[in-house]
C-alpha cells in the first residue's frame, strides 16, 4: 500500500476514534435504576388471599400452616394470640446453636461440661450430673429426640457464658425475625410468669432455623438413638417423623399450662411446609391436627420451578464498560408456590434498565423477574449480572475501536 494512502488510513482512523469518544453516550444518573446494595429484611409472613375463613374445624387454641419457601401463609386460626409455647420454645435454642456451628463458635466434636445449674433442671430430662461430659453432637441429640432441659441450658451456657445472656440473645433474635408477640424468659420452655409466643412466630423461628441451617434435620429426623456409650435411650417425641410421610421434624412441647403444642415440617414434591399446632387438649389431638394441616397443604398447593439458576432472563446495554452488553440470570432456582391446577397460568414479566453505568460487578442486581397468575402476583426474584463488566478506560476504548475499525468486512 502506498505511503500517502496508508497515512491517509491513520488520519481516518483517528478522526473516527476522537469521535466516537465524544460522541460516547453518556448516561445520567436519572436513566439508571438504582437498586440498593442492603441485606434484604427479614421476610412478613401473608394470609394466603383466597383463605375467606376457617377450611375446617380444629379443637386446638391456635395454629398456623405456611410454605417454608415463600413464607406465605396457607391456614391460619388465632394465629397471633399469646400462648405457652412449653419446649417448643427449643426452636428458638437451637436457631443459636445453630447459628454458633455454623460461625465455628463451637463444633460438633466439642466437649460441654453440665454446670449444677443445669443439672437442676426439671421436666424433660436425660439426668446429667454435674461435671458430666458430653459432646456438641451427643447434647444435639438429646434437645431435638428428648427434648431435654439439662442438655439445652447446658448448651446455653457454654455458647453464652450465661443463661441470661442466651435468653437475652433469644429475645433480640426474635424481635430481628419479626416475632411480635414473644417474649422468652428461659431456654426450655418451662412455665414462667411473662413466657409466651405465638403460633405465627414460632412459624417465623421455625422457618429460619430449616431454611437457614438444614444441618438440624439429621437430628430431628432420628427416631430412636442411645448416648452415654449405649447406656440411655433417647426416643423422638415427635411421633409424625416416624408415621407421616414425608415428616423430617421439629419440635413438641407439653406442659399442664400450655397443654400439648407442636411445630412440625414437612416435605414432598419440593414442596415444603411448617404447621404450628398450640394448647390442643391431647397429644393425639395434636398430631392428628397437624396431619390434617400438612394433608390440606399437600392436596391444595404446589411448588413450580419458574426460573432456573444461571439462566438468561434479559440483556441490558452497558454504558463505558469493556463490554457493550450483559446478560442477566436468577441468582437460584426460583420456585413459586401455586394453587394446583394453576401451574400453566405462570407468567414472567421481566423489570430492566435499558442500559447501566460500568463498572458492574458479578451477582450485582439489576432488575427483577416477576411470577403471576391472571388472579395476583405469586413473587419476585432478583435478576443479577451473569459477569463482571469493568469501565473502560482512554485506551481500552481506542484499541477496541481500532481493532473493530480494521476488522470491518473481514
């Protein structure tokens, strides 16, 4: 190529470069939607809309049935009224036992010595002595099977310290959840002047602990098991673990004030759901009860996989990034729970900016996908970036617009 031509082809080029720089779409803050970076609140439980009263009788005081996923609220009778919740306060313990393996507080393999405090404990019981030994994974057992007091308040003052420091947690842990009408006064759900919760808060407990540390189903699906090398028998109190398919816990709770309560879970179909049953006259009201909840919940309502994790959902324009364009995918598999029969009248309706502003970051939300019916919102999910898309700078913008410059009709 001649010399003249070839300086002639610079010059072009770099006319075209200084004016696609300047004429770069600038994008102000108003065409962005701004999405703020902040840890989601915990989740308001909703009386499902097509509930108009009681689906059926129920001689116990209160109860509740919700999905575990959605948190929506499925069956509901005096579902705010204060009661004794007797050991199914336990829910609440274990949340912060918990809570304390999974931050590596404690570990399963850890020794815990009974205090004479502990040890003094009445109601359910596996007898500790003071001084006595046992692991993290041993006293696990004996909270979720036994639903023992000893082991629980023994627990709670290796995690703490003190029992009135974890009973303080326990109090904070509920007004962070939204439990509005609880107040613990103790870890095992003894009788106390001033304890009660509700059946809707020990469904909001219930759900945080299963849904946030699923680790607890190993033990609260045992039926029956021995500690001390074999010598004692532990046997599960919640009888639907063993004769209601699909039943994998969680807790009971008797006392003569707070009569016979239960918060139990189960799951079938990828359908998951808690029932709360409080002050039913018999423990075979009480289970017969919550089998009536979850037989309800089964037969009326499914789980739909409406979005899978990782696929594409929509593509927005990015302004002085590297990359023009981003994919946008759901950060998890989405389900979404539907009356049966409803499950081909899903519809997606997709919420993006137009365009974005580099950098973004990978996982960054940038719009939302929302699930209805023809009837009402089912829920939405969070559309986040597929990738990381750095600003672009001088002369990463020069170089890519030489390269695609010379690169035409190739």
């Amino acid at each position: 190529m001649p010399k003249k031509i070839r300086i002639f082809a610079f010059m072009l080029v770099m006319v075209f470069a200084f004016s696609s720089i300047i004429m770069y779409p600038y994008v102000k803050a108003e065409d962005i939607e701004v999405f703020e970076d902040e840890e989601r609140a915990q989740p308001t439980l909703n009386v499902q809309e097509e509930q108009t009263g009681p689906l059926f009788e129920l001689e116990s005081e209160s109860a509740i049935l919700i999905d575990a996923g959605s948190g929506q609220v499925l069956f509901e009778k005096k579902c705010h009224e204060r009661l004794r919740p007797a050991s199914v306060t336990k829910v609440m313990s274990l949340l912060l036992i918990m809570e304390a393996i999974d931050t590596g507080k404690i570990k399963l393999s850890d020794i815990v010595t009974c205090s004479e405090y502990a040890a003094g404990m009445g109601g359910s019981q596996i007898w500790l002595e003071p001084g006595e030994q046992m692991t993290v994974d041993e006293m696990l057992k004996c909270v979720t099977v036994a639903s023992a007091n000893d082991v629980t308040v023994a627990l709670a003052e290796h995690i703490y310290g003190s029992i009135e420091a974890f009973v303080n947690e326990m109090n904070r842990r509920a007004k962070k959840l939204g439990m509005k009408d609880t107040n613990f006064v103790n870890a095992t759900g003894l009788d106390a002047d001033n304890h009660y919760t509700s059946a809707y808060d020990i469904a909001l407990m219930s759900r945080e602990l299963i849904n946030k540390y699923p680790l607890i189903h190993k033990y609260t699906t045992i039926w029956m098991d021995t500690v001390r090398d074999g010598e004692f028998g532990l046997a599960n109190t919640n009888k639907l673990v063993r004769f209601y398919d699909g039943c994998d816990g969680l807790k009971t709770g008797s006392t003569s004030k707070s009569l016979f309560c239960l918060s139990a879970t189960a799951v079938r179909n990828n359908l998951r759901l808690i029932a709360v049953v409080m002050a039913a006259p018999t423990s075979k009201i009480r289970f017969a009860e919550t089998s009536k909840l979850f037989d309800h919940g089964f037969a009326s309502f499914s789980s739909v996989l409406s979005a899978r994790k990782g696929e594409v959902y929509g593509t927005v324009k990015v302004a002085k990034g590297i990359k023009g364009k981003l994919d946008c995918v759901v950060a998890e598999d989405a389900r979404v729970l539907v009356r049966k029969g409803k499950e081909e009248t899903i519809e997606r309706v997709i919420s993006l900016p137009e365009k974005i502003k580099a950098p973004v970051e990978k996982g960054q939300k940038i719009g939302e996908v929302e699930m209805k019916t023809r009837e009402k919102k089912l829920a939405s999910f969070d559309l986040v970036a597929a990738e990381s898309v750095g600003k672009a700078t001088f002369v990463k913008l020069f170089t890519t617009i030489v390269d695609r410059w010379f690169n035409v009709g190739r």
